[in-house]
C-alpha cells in the first residue's frame, strides 16, 4: 500500500490580518508543513496520513476540518475530550517576526499514549516521518514508546525519516535534547538535519560532520541542509555527495523552508529519483517557498 505517515504536533496560528482587533487563524506545525507538501507533491494513488492528538472542542474540529480538506488523511488522530490542541501566535514587529506559544499542555503531548492506536497507525504505511519536535513535547516514556514502536515498523520493512529539528526551549535540557535526538536518529533510515542548528549544539565543525555523526548513531542516510549553502548527502555506504543550491533571489519568509525541503526531497525518491536528485527537488521546493510569506504556501508546489 502506498502510504506514508507524518507524526507530531500541529497547531492553531494567530496572525494579525492589518486590521485593528482583527486575527486571522490557520494551522501549521513542522510534520504538519511537510504532510502538506508531500500531499501536493505525490501522486493520487498515496495516501498522506497525519497522526497526532487533538481535543474534542470545536478548535479541534477546526484542524481536523482543515486537514481533511487539504486531502491529509485524519483516521489515527486520537481523540482526547479534556484536551485542546496548542496555539501560537506571530506578532511582526519592524519587519521581524517573534513567536508567543500556548502549547503546553496541549493533546499532542499524547499523541504515542495510546500504543494500539499507534501500532494501527503505523500498520501498512510504508513510511513514517517524524522530528526532533515531535519527540520533544512528549513525556519520557511516551518518547521511549514512540522509539519502540517505530523501530518495529522499521524491522518490519516500514522506512522511518527522522529531522532532528533542535529546539533547546522545548527540552528538558541542551544534555537531554542530545542525548533523545541521538537515540532517535539511531532507528532512522534517512535523517535530515540543517546544519547551523547541529552546529550549535552538537559543536560540529561543517555539513559533513553532522552527517557522518548521525551515520555513525545508526542511521542509514543523511542529507544535511544548510541555508543557501549546498546540501551535503551521505549515502549508505558513507560515500559523501555534495549538491549545490541556488541561491533565492528573493528571500520573504523562511518558515518551512526545511520542512518543505524534506517533502520535495521524499517525494522525488518516492517517484525513483536518486538522492542527488531528491536533494535537487527539495531544494527547488524550498527556494518558492521562501519567495512569499507563510508557512503552507500553494503557488510553490505548483500543484
Ligand atoms: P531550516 O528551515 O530547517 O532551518 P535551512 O535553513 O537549512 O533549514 O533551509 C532548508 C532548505 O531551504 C535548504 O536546504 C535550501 O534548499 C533552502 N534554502 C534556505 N535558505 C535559502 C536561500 N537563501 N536560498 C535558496 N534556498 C534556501
């Protein structure tokens, strides 16, 4: 069966529309972003499921409404009826933007509580997408359940894709964020990190270190994006490969820049590409989708 699952947490976002006293609501989250190109990007015949927890309020409708309408899958969102989904606002001040979340105690933290559902989630995909995000909001033992289940899916054949996506705020601490993020990059078939964030908190000196120290936790391939900078891949056999990226012309909005990166990248070697041309794809992906604002731009996937 043709079906791929992105795990993790999406949220409700509150932007200001210009109008005084006025904000305009949407939904975003980084497995979420990249759910939604890989929708745009793959043919018919796959099905694109998102999994996580929402609320049974009508926000939570919301969301589900939403990704039902943008053709993502919603049968293995667990339904939680004390719970609500998180929320985040952008204030753009100057030009710049800055970020207030409402997510802590939001039902995605439960999304890998219920091990069935899970298990039954993960059944017949053929792949599942995660991140470091994803594992972040989660309690210890839910993290080492989601680990566990998703390398029995890996033994089972399933391809597990992992970004490591490093938000220090969301962890317990730099030690603990390190120590997770290895463990999960250990069970990934192919990781996909950006390398100034792994600089910065793994210390790694260039694109190829990050790389090799994720080849050298267990995972099978790296493809490490880095801004402008060209894209540095490690295939199977540790053989390192180094695309080049042309640099946008214009730069409007970064977000979702890796997230729709992974999405160009995974469908173009769904389609039979190699990973130089997966990485090419990502990359032509990624550079419309900083030429205009938003996270979830449709102009970009030309779909
Ligand atoms: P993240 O958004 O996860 O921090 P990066 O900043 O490394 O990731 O960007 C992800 C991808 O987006 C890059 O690999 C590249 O393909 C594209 N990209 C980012 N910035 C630029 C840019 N200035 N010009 C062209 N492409 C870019």
């Amino acid at each position: 069966m043709k079906r791929i699952v992105s795990i993790g947490e999406c949220m409700g976002e509150l932007s200001e529309t210009g109008v005084p006293g006025q904000l305009s609501m949407g939904f975003a989250g980084d497995t979420l972003n990249t759910a939604w190109y890989l929708r745009r990007r793959l043919p018919v015949d796959w099905t694109v499921d998102y999994v996580t927890a929402v609320g049974t309020d009508g926000l939570s409708n919301r969301m589900v409404d939403f990704l039902n309408g943008e053709g993502i899958g919603t049968d293995h969102i667990r339904r939680l009826s004390d719970k609500t989904i998180g929320l985040y606002y952008i204030e753009l001040k100057d030009g710049e933007r800055s970020f207030a979340y409402w997510r802590s105690d939001s039902a995605a933290k439960q999304l890998a509580r219920d091990v069935e559902k899970l298990e039954l989630a993960l059944t017949g995909a053929s792949i599942a997408y995660w991140s470091g995000i994803t594992l972040a909001i989660l309690a210890p033992a839910d993290r080492i359940t989601l680990i566990d289940a998703l390398r029995g899916f890996s033994a089972r054949g399933g391809k597990v894709i992992f970004d490591s996506n490093l938000r220090p705020r969301l962890w317990e601490s730099p030690d603990d964020m390190r120590e997770w993020i290895t463990r999960a990059a250990s069970i990934a078939d192919l990781c996909l990190p950006s390398h100034e964030d792994e600089a910065s908190w793994f210390g790694d000196i260039d694109a190829e270190a990050t790389a090799r120290r994720y080849q050298r936790a267990g995972a099978g391939r790296v493809a490490v994006k880095n801004g402008a900078g060209e894209i540095s891949l490690l295939d199977a056999d540790g053989q390192l490969i180094v695309v080049p990226v042309e640099p946008a012309a214009e730069v409007v909005d970064t977000t979702a820049a890796g997230d729709s990166f992974n999405a160009g990248f995974i469908a173009e070697e769904l389609a039979g590409g190699t990973m130089v041309k997966a990485a090419r794809a990502g990359a032509a992906l990624a550079g419309r989708v900083i030429g205009a604002r938003g996270a979830l731009v449709r102009q970009a996937t030309g779909a």
